[in-house]
C-alpha cells in the first residue's frame, strides 16, 4: 500500500507526532532489537527515518543502516534530516528484495505490518534476507487509545466512515498473537511477544488534532474540509475525551506489542 501526502506533510509529521509518538517508540523497539556496533539493519517502512537514526548512531562507524519506505515524499523528508549519516534510502515495495551479500542482522518495522499488502510474502521476503541467527521485530499499537478512539468516531461521524475506517486501520490491525503465529509460519524461531507503554502528553489538544490531521495520508481531504465542519470536528473529539482533559491539557497511557523472532 502506498500513501499519498500532501508536500508538507513530511515535515509536519516529523514536526508534531515524532516527538509526542513516533521517536519514542522509535526509541524503545530499538532498545529492544539491541542493534551493536558494527551490524547491518534494515529499517521497513521507515517513514523520515527517526529509527534509522538512532539505529546508525549504534552501528556506525563499522556498521550499515538501510532505510525502506514506498513513499518519495517521506524519504526525501528522511535524506533531509539524515544529513552528516551515510545512509542508503531505498524507496521499495517491502516484497522486494534490498538485502546486502551477507544479509541483515537485523531487520525492524514500527507500525509497517498493517499495510504489508500480502504479508505471508513480505514476512518470507524480510526472512530470507536475514543473516543466520539474524533477527526481525516488527510493532503494531495495542488496539485504540483514548485519543485515537474519540477521533475515529468524531470523523466518522462528521467527515466521512470510509475516512474514520483509513484512520482506525493501524490500530485495528491483528493482535500480537497472531503476528506471533505469522513469525512462525515464515520460518522464525524463538518469536518473543514485548508489550511496551507510554504515557503520551498532549499539551493542547486543539492546537495538536489539526497538526496531526495535516500529517496523515488524508490530508488532502481534511485540508478542502469546510472550516465550520473542521470546528465541528474538534469539538466533537474534544466532547469525547471530556473526562481525560483539563484546562485542554490530555494525558493518557498508549501501548504497543514488539514481536520479535530470529532466522
């Protein structure tokens, strides 16, 4: 699957949601891989690169660090920030092979999974590059948090369903159970289930939910949205998240799986 964003949206998203969600979990399912000096990885999916990051600044300066996403967009976002880091981009459909002669160490995805198109194939694919002993982890979100619940069902209602269904996609996708069954079935062995939490503080809330709709793939259509329809919208979640707010300020706890499994 491949999303389309707007030419601003890169840089919004590194803006806005990589310091509140994605560099810290970026964070903790590196920590997790353990990535050491001198390994090579590949980073699926990698969006501007804030894992590929953090996994070079390990491996360097004998180690290697490949990024994959299917979007240009993100990519060039991800070469722009990666400045000074010699590492290969590699803009690919996850089912295609990037791997080096002696294979990766490592191989990781953060919230990649669900848009694997066939991800019996991907799995096989990302396995097959594995050096031996190699390792793959892959996290998906542990279902909805109180903040994504509320603005699934305020655009739902007020927006669009089939636009509530594109955002509630990533969170909706199968549990870690059965990613652990899928692991297994590509050939991994010692596959591991981490369930890792995070208390995610959102300063003001009507401030962030428009910064965080202009970075999603559907930008587009929320951006040509009438401008009463976008206040209704904000309302709307902010009516749902009532007993988490104070004084607009929204605290809450998230959750993710890392399933983690070795070639």
């Amino acid at each position: 699957m491949t999303f389309q964003f707007t030419d601003d949206a890169p840089a919004i998203y590194d803006r806005v949601l990589v310091p509140l969600w994605f560099g810290r979990w970026a964070a903790a399912l590196v920590d997790l891989v353990d990535p050491k000096p001198g390994e090579q990885v590949l980073d699926v999916g990698c969006a501007t690169g804030v894992a590929t990051r953090l996994i070079y600044d390990r491996v360097a300066p004998a180690g290697r660090v490949d990024g994959m996403d299917a979007n240009p967009k993100m990519l060039a976002q991800a070469q722009k920030l990666s400045e000074g880091r010699p590492i290969a981009w590699i803009r690919s459909d996850v089912t295609q092979r990037a791997d080096p002669d002696e294979g990766y160490d490592a191989i990781l995805s953060q919230f990649g999974y669900h848009a694997f198109a066939d991800k019996p194939v991907a799995l096989a694919s990302l396995t097959a590059q594995l050096a031996p002993r190699g390792r793959l982890a892959c996290s998906i979100w542990d279902g909805h948090s109180v903040y994504t619940s509320a603005l699934c069902k305020a655009v739902a209602r007020i927006v669009s369903p089939d636009l509530a269904a594109q955002l509630a996609a990533p969170r909706e996708a199968q549990g870690p159970e059965q990613l652990a069954q899928d692991f297994l079935a590509a050939g991994l062995r010692d596959v591991r289930m981490t369930r890792q939490e995070r208390t995610i503080d959102i300063p003001d809330l009507r401030d962030f939910l428009p910064q965080h709709l202009a970075a999603t793939p559907q930008t587009g259509l929320f951006g040509a949205a009438d401008p009463c329809l976008r206040d209704a919208l904000v309302a709307e979640v902010e009516s749902h998240l009532a007993p988490y707010l104070q004084d607009g300020r929204l605290v809450y706890t998230d959750a993710v799986h890392v399933v983690m499994g070795y070639r």
